[in-house]
C-alpha cells in the first residue's frame, strides 16, 4: 500500500503534543509516530497530510518544507464540540521526480476518498493540486473545483506544470472529469485579459477579491457545490502573512477562516488543500493562521446538515419560477434556509454529468428570478451542460 511511504510526524512535534492539555486539539488526533506506525483508518472522518514538495515553484531557490510549526500550533488549540474522528498521517516527502510525488500523493488521496475520509493536505507547491484533482479519477465522475487564490493559474498548459499553469494541465489533460472551476479572490491586476476572457468563454465562475471582502457569503453557494476546495496563502494581504510574495492587498484572517468554514460545512467537499506554505518571515504567526483555517474547516465538516439529496428530504419547499420561455424550478430547506436551483439536464449519453442536475443558489438568486431575472450562475451551468 503507498502509506508505507509516509514519513511519521516529528519526535519533536509528537514530544511537545505530549505536554498539552489533555483537552487539546494534538490529544484527540491519532497520530502517526515512529512507534506507533499509521493509525487504524476504520471510522475516521478526517486526515491531515503534508507534501514536502515544491520544486515546481516558479521561484524555487532549493527550500526544504517543514510543516512542524503548523502542526504545533493546530495540536495547541482546543476543538469545539466535535464529533469527527481525525488522524495525521505525516508527509509525503519528494520523490526522485516531480511526477513521483504526484503519484504517490494520488494514490494516497484515492485510498482516502474511496475510505470516505476527508484528506486536509498541507502542501508546498500548488501545483499539488493536480494530484489533488487527479484523485478522483477513481470515482469516474464529474468534480468541480474551488480554487481560492489572487491568480487563475491557468498558465500555459503547453508547458511543463507550475504552481501558476496547474489549472491549465487540469483543463486540457486527460481524462477529462472538470466540471467547474470557481476561483474566490482574484485581483484583476495579477491575471492577463486572456486568462480573463477565457474563464468567461468556459463558462466558470470568478469572484474579485472585492466583491468576496464586501459579502463573503458569497462564497457559501460556491462552497456548496464544490469537491475539491484549494487555498493558496498567497491570496493572503501582507499585514496577515510575512513572506517575499505577499500582496499588500487580499484577504485577512477572519475572511480566510469564514471562507474556510464554508467549505467545511459543505455536504460535498470531499478534499481540502492548503498551498504555498514558505519559509515566511515571521513563521509562527503564519503556522498559527494556517492551523486556524485547519481548524474552521473540521468546525465545519462538524455541522454539516447531510442536505445532498434535498429532493428527498421531508423539509423541503419548492418552488417554479417562469422567466421568460423557462420554468425555473427552486428549492429550499426548511431546516438551514439553504436555496438551490435545478438545471435541465441534457442527456448526451455522458453520465457523469447527472449529479449536477441541483445548483446550490441564494434566496437572492430567487428573488431575481421572480423579478425575471436569469440567475447567471445557472445560466453558466446550463450552457456547460449543452456542451
């Protein structure tokens, strides 16, 4: 099996877990230890990962990743009342090639999802991300991706894959299992008209780092649909991250953590990564940030609602809307007030495409439409359905 290639937490870390209180986070956490080999995977929720790898970093100067400082500070804090059962698994560390580490890091993600277990992946590189997606390969369906970062990265997918072309290689390479790419906080000056234009020509959705800052519910429908959610800390502002590339404008800590939150709470969101861990300046305050995001994610995946087939469920009111020469069909759930929104589905002999037949949406969305207004996220998914 590939977890035999996983390399155990830290003597230095599991020491320091050892002094905690015994209400802390680090002492409900199965962890991998040299002594203790890799904790039993039967009924765990969660499994925390890291991938010492960054060589496909544009600006990579030889660094060795460390992830001892997150994992202090995550095994510091304390859970809320939580159910979920989490493991740590330790890392992966760099193979001979690049293309190693992704295979390894693919094979232990596909053994998790197929364990129904939640991988939260502490990364170096976001080119990581390919692998992340490449995963889900083995569910033979259709996966959207949320991708929470300044920059589309699409690249030039003609090219040899980067931490700033790896959505690119995700489009074109395959088998061809995107459905949707979402990118939360982009800020127009670090994306050429190009990328731009083309986000708009596939039909995905991209919210400005503006528009997220003013309303960052925004960001819950998003989340709802999503499979695989990655975060690249460099969407972070300057004064919430220390770090050679970090932009004076982004996002702060409780608008991460928010965002992060969302993701968790998502009944769908099968694989969370966080990218582009450096060696920062000011290294504590960024290990502590990351292992807050950590933990308002399993916040999170600990409230989920279970509203997957919300057809199905008792409490749940419908709607029709007419707009224009459409019948739009709304649904909402009496119990979290959540909205969604049905596509029509075109069957083209593609199965894989059946499950996005429901919208997460917003009650907003449903005003619009009473007002006759085409809710344009559903209007996108239509149009990709057509394809």
């Amino acid at each position: 099996m590939s977890f035999e290639f996983l390399v155990p937490v830290s003597d230095l870390v599991v020491a320091h877990a050892k002094l905690l209180s015994e209400n802390a986070l680090g002492k409900h956490i199965n962890i991998h230890t040299i002594d203790g080999g890799i904790p039993n995977l039967e009924k765990v929720d969660i499994a925390i990962l890291g991938i010492r790898e960054n060589r496909n970093d544009v600006d990579f100067l030889g660094e060795h990743l460390s992830f001892d400082a997150i994992r202090k500070s995550l095994y510091e804090l304390f859970p809320g009342n939580w159910s979920a059962n989490i493991v740590d698994l330790g890392d992966i560390t760099p193979g001979n090639e690049v293309s190693d580490t992704y295979y390894l890091a693919q094979e232990v993600l596909s053994t998790l999802l197929q364990k129904n277990i939640i991988p939260v992946i502490l990364g170096g590189s976001q080119d990581l991300v390919y692998a992340q997606y490449r995963s889900f390969d083995i569910l033979e369906r259709m996966v959207n991706l949320v991708n929470v970062d300044g920059k589309f990265d699409l690249g030039n997918s003609s090219l040899p894959i980067t931490n700033t072309s790896f959505v690119g290689k995700i489009i074109v390479e395959q088998p061809y299992n995107l459905f949707n790419y979402s990118n939360i906080g982009y800020q127009t000056y670090f994306n050429s008209q190009e990328e731009i234009d083309l986000i708009e020509k596939l039909y995905f959705d991209a919210y400005r780092l503006g528009e997220v800052i003013s309303d960052v519910t925004i960001v819950e429908p998003i989340m709802r649909d999503a499979d695989i959610v990655s975060v690249d800390l460099g969407v972070m502002n300057s004064t919430s991250i220390s770090g050679s590339f970090a932009s004076p404008n982004g996002f702060d800590g409780r608008e991460i953590c928010a965002i992060s939150r969302y993701a968790g709470i998502s009944d769908k969101v099968k694989s969370f990564g966080i990218y582009e861990f450096k060696n920062f300046n000011n290294q504590e305050t960024t290990a502590l940030l990351v292992a807050q995001i950590i933990w308002y994610f399993i916040e999170g995946v600990n409230y989920r609602s279970n509203e997957l087939n919300i057809r199905g469920l008792k409490n749940t009111l419908h709607y029709n809307v007419p707009v224009e020469d459409e019948i739009l069909s709304f649904y909402k759930s009496i119990m979290t007030g959540r909205w969604w929104i049905e596509i029509p589905f075109i069957s083209s002999g593609n199965n894989k495409l059946e499950r996005h037949t429901l919208l997460p949406c917003t009650y907003n969305d449903y005003e619009r439409a009473c007002n006759q207004e085409i809710p344009e996220r559903w209007y996108k998914a239509k149009q990709k359905n057509e394809v």
